[in-house]
C-alpha cells in the first residue's frame, strides 16, 4: 500500500485578492506547489453556503456550494463584471484575515451585477445544470430567496403557510420571487462550474481532493425546511431533541451543537435514500469524503430541545453498518476516511474495523497527561497502516501553539518519545512533524501552519468559541520555495512523495 501525504488548508485560506481564497488562480497556483512539494492530497473543509458564525458546518444547505469561493476575476473575464468595480469594493485591509461582514455586504453585491449581466437563462450549460440538479437546487434557490424577503430570519419565523410549505403559498412566492430565485440558481452554477474545473486541474496533476461532510444539516436550512419528515422534529416542526457531545475531560458541560437529529427509523424504511443522494453527490465534489463525527453512527448523543448545556443528554444507537453497507451496493466502493475522534468506544472502533475505512489518529492527543500509557491509541506504534495522521486538524492548535499550552508533564512525555531532551520547546515542531511523517499510517496530512511553524494566532478553529475563527489566511509570500522544498525533502525522506 502506497505511502502518501497531503496538506490541510480550506479554501477560504487561499492567497489572492477580494478578501477570502477562492477558486482564482491562486488556487491552481497552489495546486502546482502541491504538486512540486511532493504531495498527493489537498484536503479542504466544507464548502456550503456558510451561516451566522461563519462555520462551515453550518450550513444553509449541504448540497450548495458557497458563493464567497466564486472567482471574481473569472467574471471580469467573461464581461459581467470590470476589475474596477471589483477593485473598488471595500474587503478590508488585512490579507491575513477574512471579513465575513465585508464579504457579505460587498461581494453579493458584485454578484448580483454578475447576474443581472449575464444572460444565463439563454446558456444550455445552465440549463442542463437546473436538470440535473433538480432534486434540491429548486428548494434551496426558493430558501434562500424567502430568507431575504424575510430579512434573515430563520424559516422557523417565517408565516406558518410558508414555512409548512402550503402549494399555493409556495407557487405564489416561486412566482413572486423569480427573479431573486434565479439569482441563486445563477450563483451555484458558476460556483460548480468553477470547482469542476479546478478539481480536473488538481486531478491532472496527480493531486486528490479531500472533502468533507458533515453528519449533521444545520437547523435554518434549505435541507430541513424542505424535508422536514427526516429529522427528529413535533408537529410544528420544533426539534424534538439536538445534537452534541458528552460531558469529557475537555468539557464538563459537554458540547451543545443544536443541530437537529437524524429520524433514522424513518430513513432505514426508505432505504436510506436521503443519505444516499447526499453521498452521491459529495462523491462528484471529491475524490476522497472526510465524514464528520463518525461516531455518530454508532451512537448518537441526545439532548433535550431547550437545554442549555449538554448535561441532560444521553446516548441512542444510529444506524451503524447498515448505512455504510447500503452506501456500497447503491455507489459501490468509495474513499471514505472516518472522522472517529473523541471518545471512542469499543462498538466505534468496531463500525471502524467493519466499514474497513482507515480512521483518524491527531498526534497532539497523544501526550495528553490525562492517557500517558503506551497505550494511547494515538501514539504512533499503536498506529495501523489503515490510518490517516494528523499533527492537528482544524479544531486544532498549531503545533506551535501547542507546544506553549501543554503542561511540563506532557512536555516530558514528549521529550521522551522523542528521545530528544535538548531541542529548545519551540523548535521541536519539526521532530514533532516528522514523528507523523515517519509513522506507519498509509496517509499523512499535516495543516499548512505546521509546516510554516505558526502559532493559535493562525489557528483555523477553537470549538464552542465565536468571533475569530475560520478567518485565517496565506499570503502568496509566505508560499516560498525553501518552504517548497523543505516539504518535498520530508516527503522523499520518509517515502511519502507521489
């Protein structure tokens, strides 16, 4: 089995103009330093439409794809928009940092110029697409129309005849609103026009895309507004229950997601067909699906709608292999990597073993003082070849953050497996990054800020927090050579180059 290595960096942490990474240049560009660096695997983060809070696991729908990502210069290119005009916006002055507000406010306004200058209804390209993706984009076009007819809000305030989804009520807006609804149409068009041919790119140059889905659909959503019957919700379409995590080590509270669960009696009746849909469709995006919350399928965490923390909520079993073996008879075999983190039980481990899809190890889990055996499961020599490592993911600290923010016990424990007691704290990110380069799992992917040696202030994420995540960026500088070839020698020293 072939030794292979990837880089984790989403989208919206690209280089380039406008305020936030998109499908520009500066993205094939980076796949072309992928490539040189000696790398197989780009792996990204979801790439829906994002909510309030800006999280892409939240999404106003898990079939659309975010408008941000649409390449504004490609647009100055077909005539539907000037470079002045897009140079005039305001997208704040930091290049490091996206401004969702700024995003919002001034890249949806260059949009809809787009749109009301491209004749898009006369295109049999477009028109294909509306075929084709007709099982959702109608409902989503329609969501997200209503949502601005309706300032915002959430469809769980909108007028009750709207938001039960009344026929007449639904034909009087689709009549209402046409012109907003083909606006959205217009925008998830160009965004999958555009991903396909820079998945195509990547693809030709020996680099695979890693994707990732999310267990969970956001509540405000196109997914269970219009499909309300697939989700654990009373007759007036209120959560019954929300998801999360148990109460840890790391959160005595436990986590609150809020998001709505899963009636998986009701999908296993219908053959799972939802899921499957889904599936499929992510399978067109990407090469690899990165699955979120793996252990959810093995046992789901309930919690009481109206809760405040997660401490009321308890265990349920969710479909297990079940899925996962429908998945294989309706699309056959697929890359799937398993996102089994957190506390994983022995019924987890075994779904893992089960599906046969290699699972998660983060090598920052393992010195945590808390399971400093030889056991801990994400030590390398516990490592199976069927195996993705990560020094960190995106919920992450850098290697370099973290290296401040443990304990001097852990520090120890490190220093130890290591066999290294004089490296200065700071400069063992390096032996810290080749431990997981070095280690046996078949697939190694390590965060570009590790490889750049930064610290939490370029961390992507920082779970159950708000304000300042997801905004971090590269600069076109910082992507130097030496950088370049640092990444490709540690790929060749530990047979991981493609």
């Amino acid at each position: 089995m072939a030794r292979e290595a990837g880089i984790l960096l989403p989208v919206t942490s690209l280089p380039g103009p406008y305020g936030i990474g998109c499908f520009s240049r500066h993205a094939y560009q980076f796949i072309d330093y992928l490539r040189d660096a000696g790398q197989s695997y780009w792996q990204i983060l979801p790439l829906g439409p994002t909510s309030y809070g800006d999280s892409p696991y939240q999404s106003f729908s898990t079939f659309a794809g975010n408008p941000y990502f649409i390449d504004l210069e490609s647009l100055i290119g077909e005539g539907v928009l000037t470079a002045a005009e897009c140079d005039a916006a305001d997208f704040g002055g930091d290049p490091t940092r996206v401004d969702y507000a700024l995003q919002h406010r001034f890249r949806y306004r260059l949009l809809r110029k787009a749109f009301s200058r491209s004749r898009i209804a006369e295109e049999p390209s477009y028109q294909r697409f509306l075929e084709q993706n007709r099982q959702w984009l109608p409902d989503y076009a329609l969501f997200m129309a209503l949502k601005s007819h309706f300032d915002g809000k959430s469809w769980l305030e909108w007028p009750e005849e709207i938001r039960f989804r009344d026929p007449d009520v639904l034909r009087q807006f689709q009549t209402e609103l046409q012109e907003e609804i083909e606006f959205h149409q217009y925008l998830q068009y160009q965004f999958f026009v555009q991903w396909s041919k820079l998945r195509e790119y990547a693809n030709g140059r020996g680099i695979r895309i890693i994707g990732d889905i999310p267990i969970y659909v956001a509540m405000d959503s196109a997914d269970v507004w219009a499909n309300p019957e697939l989700f654990q919700l009373d007759d007036r379409d209120i959560p019954v229950a929300v998801a999360g995590c148990p109460p840890d080590g790391f959160s005595a509270d436990g986590q609150l997601w809020g998001n709505p669960l899963y009636r998986w009696d009701y999908h296993r009746k219908n053959g799972y067909a939802w899921w499957m849909n889904r599936l499929e469709y992510c399978f067109r995006l990407y090469d690899v699906l990165r699955i979120d919350h793996f252990r959810g399928f093995d046992e789901y965490f309930s919690i009481p709608y109206g809760e405040k923390t997660a401490v009321n909520g308890h265990l349920e079993k969710g479909p297990g292999l079940e899925l996962f073996e429908t998945m294989r008879r309706c699309l056959g075999e697929r890359e799937v990597i398993a996102e089994d983190l957190g506390y994983v039980t022995d019924s987890v481990r075994q779904l893992v073993r089960d599906t046969g899809f290699p699972g998660m190890k983060v090598l920052e889990f393992a010195f945590d003082s808390r399971d400093s055996g030889s056991a801990n499961d994400y030590l390398p020599h516990n490592y199976p070849e069927n195996c993705v490592v990560y020094t960190g993911t995106h919920d992450n600290e850098t290697v370099a953050g973290w290296l401040t923010s443990i304990t001097q016990d852990e520090l120890r424990l490190l220093r130890e497996y290591l066999c290294d007691f004089y490296t200065p704290d700071q400069e063992l990110r390096q032996p810290f990054v080749s431990l997981a380069l070095a280690s046996c799992a078949r697939m190694c992917v390590i965060p570009l800020q590790d490889y750049l040696g930064y610290d939490n202030s370029c961390r992507i994420n920082q779970p159950s927090t708000v304000g300042s995540n997801w905004q971090w960026r590269v600069t076109e500088a910082e992507l130097t050579q030496t950088l370049q070839a640092s990444i490709l020698a540690a790929a060749v020293r530990y047979g991981r180059n493609h």
